[in-house]
C-alpha cells in the first residue's frame, strides 16, 4: 500500500515563495542591476585612466573645464583606446564638481593642462541646469532652537541688569509683601502652608 503525503501549508508557502524569486520580472531586474553596477565600475576606472595618464587636465577633486574638441586630441595621443575615452569624458563631464567649475569665463584646459578658451555666459547657463536640485535642509528640533537663542543673547552686564531693576520716572515703586513665614521653622512654616491650603478649599 502506498503512503501519499499531502503538501503542508508550511510546504506550499516556501514553493510561492521559490516561485516568486525566479519569475522572470525578478530575474530581470536582478541582471538589470549587475549591468548597471559593472557599468557604474567600468565607468569610474575609465575616468581613473584619465586623471592617471592626463594629471594636468583631469582631476576629480578640483576639475577644470575640458577644451572643446579634447575627444578627438585625447584619440590623437593615442594612450587609452577610443572607447574608453568616450566612456570617461561622459562620466567625468557629469561630476558635480565639473559641472559648478563651468562658471562663466572660467579658463578651458587642453591636454598639457594650457588655457585653451573660455567658458561662455550658454555653456554656464547648460552646466548650471545640469546640477541636481539642493535638497531640503532638515528641520530642527526645538532643543536646537533653543540652543541657538541662547548663543545669541548677549552676556548679561551689571549695568544691564541694573537698568531693568530701575524703575521709570513718574512710576512708584510697588512694594514687596511680607513674608508670612518669615522667622518660622520648617515644622511650623510647613503647618501654616497646609493651613493656607486647606482654608483656601473650603
């Protein structure tokens, strides 16, 4: 006699599951992030070769605006092959640092890192509509605020704080109250307050 064993809840959830990770949408897009991953690799090491061979023109920490037409000299030297050359100006023309240095009149570099043109008023203008958006800055929390009020006060002087103790001309001075347990010790004082307390609920 045969023995069936009848799939589990716990058995068909693992194979939806399974299922799941291998549909085509999910394999898809995991072959679509290794591709822009290796891109994002092959596209810093093609600018990498730049900064290397071309230390006087490329720089990624402090770029310079490239001469017009340095393709076709960087293909005329010869030293990086023309797709890699291609692949690092278009990566290297995108660097937020790249793009603010293209302000208008900024000196264009050739190969020798020479003055080779100049940055037009149009070319700034495109740069400038390149750069991302600036994001919000976050917002602060009350003990922030608070904080920074307080550096802003200015000391407290004598004279400052002798100023506000005077009282304007014209005006007469209101008298403090006396204080009712005055001359009392903690027993008694704390005997009288409860029965101001209690007197008051009445």
């Amino acid at each position: 006699m045969n023995q069936t064993t009848e799939p589990t809840a716990e058995n068909n959830t693992e194979t939806s599951v399974a299922q799941e990770e291998s549909t085509p949408v999910a394999v898809a897009k995991e072959a679509a992030e290794r591709k822009k991953a290796k891109s994002r690799a092959a596209n810093r090491a093609a600018v990498q070769l730049l900064c290397e061979n071309y230390p006087q023109t490329f720089s990624v920490s402090e770029p310079k605006p490239l001469k017009i037409g340095i393709q076709e000299d960087l293909v005329a030297d010869g030293k990086i092959s023309q797709n890699k050359i291609k692949r690092g100006l278009a990566s290297y023309v995108r660097i937020y640092a790249y793009l603010r240095a293209q302000s208008e009149g900024a000196a264009r570099v050739d190969l020798l890192g020479e003055e080779a043109g100049q940055v037009t008023a149009g070319e700034a203008a495109h740069a400038a509509s390149k750069l991302p958006a600036q994001r919000p800055g976050k917002p602060k929390s009350n003990n922030q605020k608070q904080d920074k009020r307080a550096v802003r006060r200015p000391p407290k002087s004598r004279k400052n704080v002798a100023q506000k103790k005077a009282v304007p001309q014209g005006q007469a001075k209101v008298k403090k109250a006396d204080n009712p347990f005055q001359g009392l010790d903690d027993n008694q004082r704390m005997a009288s307050k409860l029965d101001l307390l209690l007197n008051k609920h009445k």
